[in-house]
C-alpha cells in the first residue's frame, strides 16, 4: 500500500468528497466551454526571413558582396541549424532555420541576436544597398481571409473602402494583425519621348531636378509673438497629377510646360505587384491573424459580426466575399472529433454495463465524467486547448482511464461476494491494488514520455498527446482510489450466491488451454518467439508515412514559369486555368495568387515566398469526393494544356510542412557543376517509373543585355556610365523623381519613356544622351550591345550554392516507398561525384528521419524510466525481466493489424506503438502482482499462477476490448487512424499474450526454484 489508505479516508469524509465530486463536474463543465478551440495545435515555426536589396547589381555581385557577408554573420547564431538563400538580380533573401529543440520561449532572444549581428556588419555593405529587413512574423497564420471585388468602381475606390474595413476590424478582439493582399499602389507617370526631348534639346536631368525642388517639404520657419507662434507655408507642393502637369520650365529664352513635352498620368504599378483574384475576377484581400492564446471560434463569430455591419454600409457594387473561415472549419473539426469522444464514451459505457452489470457499470458509468471534468479543469488551468491532437489524446485516454474505475469495482464485487463488509470491500482495492495500479499508470504515461520530449516540429505539433494522456490517467487513478470507492459503496450490492459455483466457459476453455501451455511450456515460447520474428520480418511490408493528406476539401494548385517569367506571363498563365475552374461543377470557390503563394490560413502549409513567376490556386471543392475527381482533373489539364509550366496539384499537409515529396540537393562549390550534376541527378530519380513533374529550384539561365561603352569615346563626350545608368533606367524602367500625398497613400511620380521607345531593343541604340555640353548624343555612338546569359536565381544552402531537385510520386504510391527504391541509386550516384560535392536527400523523408530521430532519442531515457518503475513495485531483477520481455509482443498484433487493414505506418502510428508498451507493461504488472499475491497466501508457483491469470483474466480482457472497441470512432480517421489500429491490434494480441506467456515465462523461470515470493505482496510495495 503507497502511504494512507486514500480510499479509507474518502470513505470517512463522505460529505467532503461527495462536495468535491459536484465542485469538479461544475468547474469541468465551464472549464470545457471556456477551453479554447483551433483546428491544429500550435507549433514554433523557427525560421527568420533575412532580405536585402542592392538595385542594379548582378546575381554574383549580390551574392558576393551582400549574401555572403550576411551568410557568414548568420552563421554566428546560436542553436542555429542552417542558413537558406536565394539571390536575384538586386535582391537576396535569408532564411535562418535554428534547432527545433531550442525551446520555444528562447526563439524571441535568438531573433534578437540576429537583428544585433547584422546590425553590427551594416556598415560593411556596399553603398546603396537597401535593408537588411527582418521578418520573424514567418509563423503568423491568417486564418480567415475576405476579398473584395467591385463592379462600377476603379481599384483606387475599392482600396479605400478596403482600408477602411481593415480599420474596424483591427479593432476586434483577439485580432493581431491584417495584411492586405492584391493591392496595386497607384502611380502618376510622366512619360517622355527621348527623341522629342533631343529635339528640343532639353536636359532630362534638369526637368527632374525641378520637379524635386518644387514639391519637397520645408521649414519655412516660425514667427514668434509675445502672444502666438504663427507657422510660414510655402505652397507648390503637388496634390495631383494635373498639378504637375502645369509645371513650366525654362530652357534658354523658352519656357515649356510639362504637359506639352510629356504625358502625365495616373495608374498602378507597372510591373504590377502581387496579385489577388477571387473566382475569376481581381480582388483585394484582408487576411486577418489572431493573436497567439485567441478563440478561433470566438473570432470568426466577432468577424462576422462586424463584416455584417460592414457589409450594410458598402456600396452596391462592392461585395466581400469569405475565401477562408478557419473558424468554421475548426468548429466542423470540434463537433465532429466531440461526436467521436462520445461515440467512444458510449460504447466503454456499453462495454461497463455489458461486462459488470448494470450497478457495477454504473459506477464506471459516473466515473468516467468525473474523470474528464477534472481532466477539462487542468487542460483550462494549462492553457491547452481543443483541436485535432489532444481531442483525438481525450479519446485514447478514455479508452485507457476506465482500468483503474474497472479494476476497483472489480475487486469490491469479489471482496463483497467473499463476505466483506461494504467499507472493507472499498478500502481492499486501495490496500493491494493501489501499487500497482499507480505504478501501471505511471509506467504507461512513461511510455508517452518519447511523445512529449521529442525535440522537432513534429513532437511540438503531437505534445498534446503526452500531455493529456498524463493528466487524464493521474486523474483517472485519483478517481479510482477516492471517488470510486464512494459510489460503489452507495450502488452496489452483495452478489446473490449462486447455486453453480463453476467457473464460466471462457474462463474455464482458458484455465484448460493455459494450463496446456505451461504443460508444453518450451513450445509455448517457441511459437511465441516465432511469430514475434515473423512480425518482424513482415514489418517491411508495412507501408510507410510521415503525416497523411489533409481531410479538408482545399486543393492547392501551383504554378511556376521559367524564373525569368514577368509577372504579366504568370498572370496569363493563371487566367488560362481559371477559365477551366469557372465551369467545373465540382468547384465551390477558389482563389487566385499571382507572383505570390497563398497567406499561411493553415499552420501547416507550406509558405510560398513573393515571386514573379510563380501563381498559386486554393480551390475549395464542394466534399471529398469532388476533390478528388478534381485533383485528377487539374492534373490532366495542367500535363495537356500547360506545359510550359512546372505544376503541382496537392491537398493540404497534416503534420509541419513539406511540399515536393521528393527532394534532393546537390551542393558544391561551382554553379555550373552543380547544375550539371543535377541534370545527371533527375535522370536517375525519372529511372524510378512512380516518380513525376521533376522540376528544380532553379535552373534555366536567362539573358541579358551587356551594354558595353567605349570608355575613352564616352569620357571625350563628358558621359560617365553612372550617368548612363540613370539614364537608361529612367527610359526603360523609369525612376521615382518625387511622391504626392494622396490622403493615407503616398503616389510616387515615375519618370519614363513612352511605351513604344520603352519596351524595344531597337530604340536603345537611338536613346538619345545629354552630355555636359548640352549636345545629345544617340547611344550607338559610343556602346555596344551583346546578349549574354546569367542565372536568375541561386540558391544557396550554408554558404555553398545548391540546386534541389524535386518530384512529386504517382498517385496512391507513398512517398517513403520511392525514396527506399531510390536510396541504393542515390548513393551510388553520390559516391562518383568530384570532391566537394554532395547529394543529400531532403523533403519528406529528411523531416520524417529528423522527427522520428528526435522521438527514439528520448527512447533510452522512456526505457531507464519504465525500468525503475517496475523495479521499485517489482525489487527483483527476474521478475522485471519478465514484464520486459512481454513488452515487443505487441509488434505482432500491430505489424498484423496494419497489413490486414492496409494502414501506413507513420510518425503518429510510431507514437502509437509507444503509448502500446506503457499498457502491455500495466498489464503485465498487475498480473505479475497478483501472482505474488497469490503465492504470498501459501498456494505454489503453478497453482499461483494460475489463480492470478484466471482471476485477472476478466478485468485484463474487458479493459482491453473496451480499448479497442473504444479507439473504433477514430480509426477510420485520416490522421489518427493508423494510430488506433496499431493500437487496437497491438494491445489485443499483447494482452492474450500476457495471458499466456508471461504465466509460461513465469514457471519456467520460478517452477522448480524454492525463492519465496515478494516480501510484502499484499501490500504491493
């Protein structure tokens, strides 16, 4: 017995814990409806978003001279695990991944370090380099998202009522922040001929000079009075593109206006930035975040009520539309995960009355709500909410928290039937069972330990797992030892003697076959370690897999163009496939990002970075059935009809993020040899026929035009080529000369060609160039053009350029299989490269080795845990070896249960099979336990034995079939399915295992040996 006899206490303090009882159920209760509600858990994304730009550069000079020297200051950072690049003409973005095991309320120190390090090496930068820029925002999810789309009304319009929604709902509870999507910044342009302009022998440079000076903001000063101060203003600031078009200038004795040798006009960004369309037509989206411990119900509900009112007061013509509702996906999630928890409360209930009786099953019966209304009180005082993990966790620990109420009631109905009082029959099960029953408990909450320690995304994002588990069986063994007691002393009675005391068929088929076994002992071993070697041999034909696809019905469709693409070829790209997805009878909705990936609305999606060739598609289809039809369709159509274009059709992730299931990154130090390797590279990954759309992160180069001046012509001339430079960006791009203050807009004024001088390679030559002198002098006097090739991108992987090789696997093929198939064609690939360069095998099998790393990695310690354990209830070397070697068995039932029903074997079936041994081992105690006691009463080793067996066989029985019965709700689930049939296998053949054969191993071990049993085995310690 551990300490005072607890259920002796709450039996004398009937009132006390009847008080306690109602207190429990009443703060549960409101501890349950106060629980916050998400869809997925929260886990750290602990990647920061470094990004500097140096406008003009080539790719190598950025990579030289910016990249590289962030590079090398990055990888001072502390529990850094990598740094991740790609670098563009004028632009480089960082990404820095640090460990997964650095603990989560230290990320916000380590971003700090980041910003501190790179601030300290500012100064080394080239001039004119812009940044760098920070984002550790990187995790933020948007979960409710609402476009705005306009009939009668131009952009400008749109974005104002836009920016005006965003204003009152910034204002709602638990909103962190908005983003606003698609919006195109309005631009006044003054577009120039240059050959009118040299006509008329104008400076363009002057022209821009006059337009700064007269529009910039000044002090004019302050008149100071013995009773006022009165501010000077001067005017001439431009309010609007007419006002620039009256400037006058003076050239000589001529005085033109800007309107006369120039058109000024107002549009949007040319290129256009990022877009946004919502089911065929161009939107502005807000995508709105909630802060980190927020409702999501309570927000979606909030919004929607605001949106409501915010809908009444737009103008006809303006309509938002909802694109994504996390909220009501979280609130489909609750109710259908609630309807598996009672579903799987019903059945142990059923299984309670069935098995015990109606007074017996009614004890359990109450039990069970106790439990779970304390179990919701500390889920509420440790802030952990209801979502997909730890609803799925309540209903494994319900499944495992009725064996302490059963096993209590069990033991007052045989100590009543005996002839015990009814207090004496409450305090019995305290008195021998309660050792063992906190240590099984302890032990199987050991065997979550892996679960709960794991230091990866994947760990982080199952936690709930351990942590509910834990709580409910400590919960759960405190009910069986208090409150249990207490009613079955209210409801049950003293069973009525029975004429025919003889044991029941099933008892008595396994007292005949048990004693069998121990008859034929070596053989009962024998086939037993023949079938746990077989399971170990089938165990390769289990398929196998990380996290499963989503259940939701969201397609995600992603296109990208060759990498030199202009945002204008992607969006005709996108529009294309539009037209396929306004008429498909399967489509309830879609959206549409182009030069952008959709916003993070699900933790777990993979972020697509800003990218001007790249469109990404969130199609909504109508229910699972249409998404699938669709996903074969969107497939069909984008090999047929797009193949200028590397797509990917794929529903959302479970599990953190991975993309391309495929993925392969050679390293070293030569572009060019590295891009070479990987083209040698995808041809021995298309050996593999399941494998398609292989595709790189970079690689096709791009042209350029090289404009080579004749230094000494252009020096003679007074041109220099910074000179040059501004000139033709002016011309062909064009230059920002000012901003008008537009309300909250700033509009900045662009000065350029007209679109035909612009947009030709042939007007180059003829550009026309202002020297000192005021001669202008065409462009061909003194340069040359040539078209070159350069690489539009580089990625870059701790320091060393990396190109990553990516395929997507047939459909209902796994992924894990095709890199098994391809692990030996890898390697052999890999050990012929030149030295320095490498291929390493990334994507879905990299995350799915790094997580199940860090969960085995705690293994040893679970192991150390569940040994102590057992040896401080056991005292005896043999006998833990014995539960020890009890324990893998359950490999059979799970290597069996997934083959019949063809379920993967995943990162949450493996956590499965860990939880399993916690319960083997509680099984195999409390029998173990009960042999000892029996001996302990004078009986012999087989006599004792075979009591203790046939005595436990009822309640070792019942648990486990209400277990399995109980985990039926779920396993048709995508996500916990594989988990409960591992499980539900695994712990029915395990228990008629322990049975058999750990009665067998027993006598074998103890059968001629006169060793006297456990000193205090009544006693359990």
């Amino acid at each position: 017995m551990i300490g005072p006899n607890l259920s002796e206490w709450a039996l004398g303090k009937r009132s006390l814990i009847v008080f306690m009882m109602i207190v429990a159920v009443v703060a549960g209760t409101s501890s349950f409806l106060r629980l916050g509600r998400a869809e997925d858990p929260v886990f750290t994304i602990r990647t920061m978003v470094v990004a500097a730009a140096w406008p003009g550069a080539t790719v190598d000079e950025m990579l030289l001279q910016v990249t590289e020297r962030l590079e090398r200051k990055l990888q001072e950072t502390d529990f850094l695990d990598q740094v991740r690049s790609y670098t563009s003409a004028g632009q480089t973005t960082i990404f820095v991944d640090i460990k997964d095991s650095m603990p989560e309320s230290k990320v916000p120190d380590i971003w700090y370090q980041v910003r501190k390090n790179i601030g300290d090496i500012r100064h080394t930068l080239p001039a004119g380099v812009v940044g760098p820029f920070f984002n550790d925002d990187f995790g933020d999810t948007f979960g409710i998202i609402y476009a705005f789309t306009a009939d009668g009304f131009n952009f400008r319009e749109l974005r104002d009522y836009v920016e005006s929604a965003r204003s009152r709902l910034l204002r709602v509870p638990d909103v962190s922040q908005i983003d606003v999507m698609g919006a195109q910044d309005e631009q006044i342009f003054i577009e120039f001929s240059t050959e009118r302009l040299a006509g008329l022998r104008l400076d363009y440079q002057s022209i821009l000079a006059t337009l700064q000076a007269q529009n910039i903001i000044r002090p004019a000063g302050v008149i100071q009075t013995p009773q006022e101060r009165v501010f000077l203003r001067v005017t001439g600031a431009f309010d609007n593109e007419h006002d620039i078009e009256s400037v006058n200038f003076v050239s000589g004795d001529r005085i033109f206006r800007l309107g006369d040798i120039a058109t000024v006009r107002r549009g949007f960004a040319d290129p256009p930035q990022p877009m946004f369309r919502v089911n065929g037509r161009a939107a502005i989206g807000l995508a709105i975040a909630m802060r980190d411990g927020g409702d999501i119900l309570a927000l979606g509900a909030n919004i929607r009520k605001e949106m409501a009112d915010i809908r009444a007061n737009l103008p006809v013509g303006i309509e938002p539309t909802l694109v994504a509702d996390q909220a009501v996906s979280v609130d489909l999630a609750i109710n259908d995960f609630m309807a598996s928890l009672w579903q799987a409360i019903a059945i142990i209930l059923a299984c309670s009355f069935v098995s015990l009786g109606v007074r017996p099953g009614t004890v359990v019966a109450l039990a069970i709500p106790l439990t779970l209304a304390i179990v919701f009180l500390v889920m509420d005082v440790l802030n952990i909410d209801l979502h997909r993990i730890s609803l799925g966790a309540l209903i494994i620990a319900l499944t495992l928290l009725v064996d302490d109420a059963m096993t209590t009631v069990d033991a007052m109905i045989n100590r009543l039937a005996a002839g015990d009082s009814k207090h004496e029959a409450g305090t019995y099960a305290y008195r021998t069972l309660a050792a063992p029953m906190l240590m099984g408990t302890l032990v199987t909450i050991a065997s979550f330990v892996p679960i709960g320690f794991a230091r990866s995304s994947a760990g982080e994002y199952t936690f709930s797992i351990f942590s509910v588990v834990a709580i409910s069986l400590i919960v759960s063994w405190l009910v069986a030892v208090t409150f249990a007691p207490l009613i079955g002393t209210a409801i049950l009675k003293v069973p009525k003697p029975q004429a025919d005391a003889r044991p029941s068929k099933i008892v008595g088929f396994y007292s005949a076959f048990l004693k069998g076994a121990i008859r034929a002992k070596w053989l009962t071993i024998g086939l037993t370690m023949a079938a746990f070697a077989a399971a170990i041999y089938l165990l390769q034909f289990v398929p196998q897999q990380f996290f499963p696809a989503s259940d939701r019905p969201e397609l995600l469709v992603d296109m990208t163009l060759r990498q030199n693409a202009s945002i204008r070829a992607t969006e005709a790209q996108a529009l294309r496939l539009e037209t396929i997805l306004k008429d498909d009878p399967d489509v309830d909705h879609f959206s549409t990002y182009v030069g952008r990936g959709a916003p993070r609305f699900i933790l777990t999606i993979d972020v697509q970075g800003a990218n001007p060739f790249f469109t990404q598609f969130v199609v909504v289809a109508k229910d699972l059935e249409a998404r699938e039809r669709l996903h074969n369709k969107l497939e069909k159509a984008l090999a047929e009809d797009f193949p200028e274009v590397v797509g990917r059709v794929s529903p959302l992730e479970l599990g953190p993020p991975v993309g391309w299931p495929l993925r392969y990154r050679v390293s070293g130090p030569d572009k060019d040899q590295v891009r070479a390797i990987a083209l040698d590279l995808a041809n021995v990954i298309a050996s593999e026929p399941r494998t398609r759309f292989i595709n790189y992160d970079w690689m096709e180069p791009a042209r350029q035009i090289r404009v080579r001046i004749d230094q000494d012509e252009a020096r003679q001339l007074g041109v220099s080529s910074r000179a040059l430079a501004a000139v033709l960006n002016a011309a062909v791009t064009g230059s920002p000369v000012t901003q008008v203050r537009d309300d909250i807009y700033l509009v900045n004024v662009v000065a350029r060609a007209t679109d035909d001088e612009r947009v030709s390679f042939k007007t180059l030559a003829s550009l026309q160039v202002p020297t000192p002198s005021g001669r202008m002098v065409p462009l061909s006097q003194f340069a040359t053009f040539t078209e070159e090739q350069e690489n539009p991108l580089v990625w870059r992987r701790d320091r060393m350029p990396t190109l990553t090789v990516g395929a997507d696997v047939n459909r209902g093929v796994l992924a894990d299989e095709i890199v098994s198939a391809l692990a030996p064609k890898i390697d052999a690939f890999a050990a012929k490269l030149p030295h320095g360069y490498k291929v390493e095998t990334g994507g879905l099998a990299e995350e799915s080795a790094a997580s199940q790393a860090s969960v085995f990695a705690v293994v040893p310690f679970m192991i150390v845990l569940m040994l102590s354990l057992m040896m401080v209830l056991l005292v005896s070397f043999r006998r833990v070896a014995m539960v020890f070697c009890v324990l893998p068995l359950g490999l059979i039932g799970v290597v069996l249960s997934l083959l019949v029903f063809n379920r993967p074997l995943g990162f949450v079936a493996i956590l499965g099979v860990l939880a399993l041994i916690g319960m083997i081992a509680k099984n195999a105690l409390i029998l173990l336990v009960q042999i000892e006691t029996d001996r302990a009463g004078g009986k012999g080793v087989v006599d004792a034995v075979l009591a203790a067996a046939t005595s436990r066989m009822r309640p070792l029985m019942l648990t486990a079939i209400s277990t399995v019965l109980g985990l039926i709700p779920i396993a048709p689930t995508v996500f916990w399915g594989p988990m409960a049939f591992a499980i539900m296998g695994g712990l029915l053949v395990a228990t008629l295992l322990t049975l058999v054969f750990l009665p067998v191993v027993y006598v074998t071990v103890f059968g001629g040996a006169k060793e006297a049993p456990l000193a205090p085995a009544p006693e359990g310690t």
